[in-house]
C-alpha cells in the first residue's frame, strides 16, 4: 500500500503507543518513531521467518547460536514474541515439567491471606492503570493469580513492589499460566538470587558495580557524576528491577527485554552504560546536583531509537560476564555491612519509636485520670458548696422560724402581760370602789350617827346636802377616768 493510499490516522484524544500504553512525547514524534522502526521490524520478520524455516520449526530454536544471537538482538517480531521469550528463557520447558502446577497452587492456597497478598491488593491498581487491558476486571484478577501464585511458591521473597510490572507486561503476550513461569524464570534464573528478596542485597551490589563499570568503560562521565556527589542509586534501582519497563519508550522496552532474555543481567549494565555514553553532552553540560539528577532521570525516556541504544550498548568495550561476577563478589560484603547498619538503625528507630508512643500513652492515661480526679473533687466541692447552702438555707430557715416563734412568743406574753395589767387595774379599780363604796358607806353611818345625834337647822342640812352631792360626782368622775 503505498502513502497515497494509506488512510490518515487522527490524533487521539489520549496520546498512545501502539502497544496501548501512554505516551509522555508529542503525537508527531510518536508517528515518526513508528515510521522509523516499521523498515526494521519488516526485515526483522523475513529474516526471522527464514531462520524457523531453515531450523524446521520454532521449537528447535531453543539451541542457542551465533545467528540466532545476532536475530535476537535485531528485534523479535511482535507475534513470535510469546513464544519466543518463553523459549529463551527456559519458562517454556519448566511449564511443560509440572503440568498442573500452577492451578493446584492456585486452589490450595485459596481465600489464604499473608502479608504478601496484603501487599499485591495494594498494588493491582497502580499497575498499568492507564492501559486499557487492565481495565476489565478479569485481567486484574489474572495479574493478582500469578502474583499470589509465586508468593506461595517462593515465601522466602514473596512479593516484591516492581514484580507487579514484570507480571503485568508479560500477561500482555501470554496467558496466566505462562506469564508464572516465565516470571519464576526472571526472579529465580535471569536475575542474581536475592535481587527481590526483603533487603534487596543483589540488587544493591549491582548498584555498586555500575558505578565501578561507569568509571572503567567511561571514566570521564563517570567522574563528573560523581563529583556532583549524585545519588545514582536513587535513580537507576529502578531501572535494573523493572528491566527498563517503566521507563523507557515501549518499542525501546521490547527490544531490551529480547536481548536479556536472551544473553542474561549482562545486558542491564550495557543498556545503562549506552544510555550515558549517547547523552554525554547533556550530561556535562549539567554542573549542579539538582540538574545533574534530573538529566539522568530523564535518560531512558529520550531514548527512542531503540536501534541506536542496542548498537551504542554492543560496541561498549567487551567486558564479559566472569569479570561482572568478580565485581560482584567483591561489593557483596560491603552492602552486606551497610545493610545490617541500616537495619540496626531501624530496628533502634522503631524500638525509640515505640517507646515514645508508650510514654505518650502513659501520659494520655495520667492526664486523664488526673482530670477524671479533677472532675470528681470539682463534683465534690459543688457537692460540699450545695451542702453548704442547703444548710444555710436550712439555719436561717430555722432562725427565721425561731425567730419568728419567739416574736409569736413575745407578743403572746406582751398581750398577756398587758391582759393581766389590764385585769390587775381591773381590779385594784374594783377594790378602789369597793374601799370607796366602804368609806361612804361609812361616812353615811357616820352622818346617820350625827343626825341621829344631833338634829341641826334647815340652812346647814341644806348646805350639807349640796356638799354631799358634790363629792359623789367627784368621786364617780375618778373611777371612769381610772376606767
């Protein structure tokens, strides 16, 4: 079909590769890398084709030669790819080794809950979110089976973060029970033993020889790193324990991923060692940590051609892999060191950590208990002070009420008093009458004596008479008045 005739493809509105995942470069270059490597996949395809032909089959390849090294490292066609990997890495024949294996570990270890899988349902849905394969449920649960599969299979690693990615890339070319084993031959074969385990101690090591390598294969950027005193191992730990799954373009991931699974770990120190020596000028041209740290950062993902990378990565000078392992086993024992300081200072950290939280504990339940106490004696005061007034209120009700009965008392006495002073006037006025009435009585006898005596003129009877009648109204007077 030629370009005339072929139809012009629309910006999407989300921009992807055509493997499905997103891309962080514009919709142009992505179109360019595409039209740059379709020349190379085509020849890629015929020679392929040729060689499976001439071998009588894709199964006889597994027989590793200096041409299928050289086709290997060329790029593998997309639809060879599954059976291909599993064939050059070996997964292939452990499946077909224990038949039934993967299911039966599936079914004994069922509804089983460990730290493992604690940790993988965590991570399900950070991994790949953005791809539209793991959107559809069933493919998150296969990706959770053949993680919970190999935590069973090998609880001295268990599950470790960036296996997520290795088994999700791989699901994406195979079925579950492929993309298992093919996992177990990266962690367990392609891979140092312990590169996943808890403290990661291979992978540390690795760190380690990168950087001796760098300052070997390419001594002036290796010290021009290190004068700016960056954290390589910040940086390139991820690339080596996801293969440069999640950070390189994914054309350029494939072809990384068929070379290593070909030829072993050997290839992450060339691929690393490439990505140097192409951007070397951006690299001296960072003087500062901070834009030194970033540039390398950045390195994987500039590195479109994939073609280019492989080429820069195989024509580094020859080291091979004895004089990697050699470099290995002399680290070792320093990480080893450094990793055991590391876990006695965090051990010491949690330990002071959680002596702390007792303490703050400790104090929580004292202040508590002291404002519980403080609450109780308050209550306890309002109490006394309620008592208090209720016993004042009770006093002064009782002094008001005796006071009240000794004003009752009083005035009860006081009328009695003045009752009987009036009955004692009443009386002595009675007897006053009575001597009063008895003296007249007498003076009567006694004039009735004296006229019987005596028998006077008319005149003197006449004024005795008047002067008689004078004293009883004077008399009569003086005992209403006393009245």
């Amino acid at each position: 079909m030629s370009n005339a005739n072929k139809p012009k493809q629309t910006k999407p509105e989300i921009i992807k590769d055509e493997y499905g995942f997103p891309i962080h470069y514009s919709w142009e270059e992505e179109q360019k890398l595409r039209e740059n490597t379709r020349k190379t996949k085509i020849r890629a395809e015929n020679q392929w084709k040729n060689f499976i032909e001439k071998e009588g089959g894709l199964a006889t390849i597994i027989k590793k030669s200096t041409q299928l090294k050289k086709l290997v490292r060329k790029g593998i066609p997309n639809e060879l790819r599954s059976n291909v990997w599993q064939i050059l890495s070996g997964a292939k024949e452990m499946k077909e080794a224990n038949p039934n294996y993967y299911s039966n570990l599936l079914n004994r270890y069922k509804s089983q809950v460990s730290k493992s899988t604690k940790q993988i349902d965590n991570d399900l849905h950070r991994t790949f979110p953005d791809h539209d394969f793991y959107r559809k449920q069933e493919n998150v649960d296969k990706l959770r089976n053949v993680l919970v599969a190999y935590s069973w299979r090998n609880d001295k690693i268990g599950y470790c973060q960036s296996m997520n990615f290795l088994a999700a890339f791989l699901l994406l070319y195979m079925n579950e029970e492929e993309a298992f084993w093919m996992l177990v031959s990266i962690i367990e074969d392609k891979m140092p033993r312990d590169y996943y385990s808890s403290d990661m101690v291979s992978s540390h090591v690795d760190l380690r020889v990168l950087k001796k390598l760098l300052l070997k294969r390419l001594n002036k950027i290796g010290s021009h790193i290190l004068s700016t005193n960056v954290s390589l191992e910040l940086i390139t730990q991820q690339w080596f324990l996801c293969v440069f799954l999640t950070c390189t373009p994914t054309e350029t991931t494939l072809r990384i991923w068929d070379a290593f699974l070909f030829e072993g770990d050997k290839m992450l120190f060339r691929i690393a060692l490439a990505l140097f020596k192409i951007n070397k000028k951006s690299l001296f041209k960072s003087n500062d940590h901070a834009t030194l740290f970033v540039t390398i950062k950045k390195l994987p993902e500039n590195a479109f051609d994939p073609d280019k990378l492989l080429n820069v990565a195989f024509k580094i000078k020859m080291f091979s892999r004895k004089e990697v392992n050699k470099l290995r086993i002399f680290f070792k024992p320093f990480v080893q060191e450094e990793l055991e300081k590391l876990r006695l200072a965090r051990t010491e950290f949690r330990r002071q950590r959680q002596q702390q939280k007792e303490e703050e504990k400790r104090k929580s339940i004292m202040n508590e208990n002291s404002n519980e106490n403080s609450n109780s004696n308050l209550n306890s005061d309002q109490n006394k002070n309620s008592n208090s007034n209720q016993n004042k209120n009770q006093n002064q009700n009782q002094n008001e009420n005796e006071n009240s009965n000794q004003n009752s008392n009083s005035n009860q006495n006081k009328n009695q008093n003045q009752n009987q002073n009036q009955n004692e006037n009443s009386n002595q006025n009675e007897n006053s009458n009575q001597n009063q009435n008895s003296n007249q009585n007498e003076n009567e006898n006694s004039n009735q004596n004296q006229n019987s005596n005596q028998k006077p003129n008319s005149n003197q009877n006449s004024n005795q008479n008047q002067n008689q009648n004078l004293s009883y109204s004077t008399l009569f007077a003086n005992n209403f008045s006393d009245i």
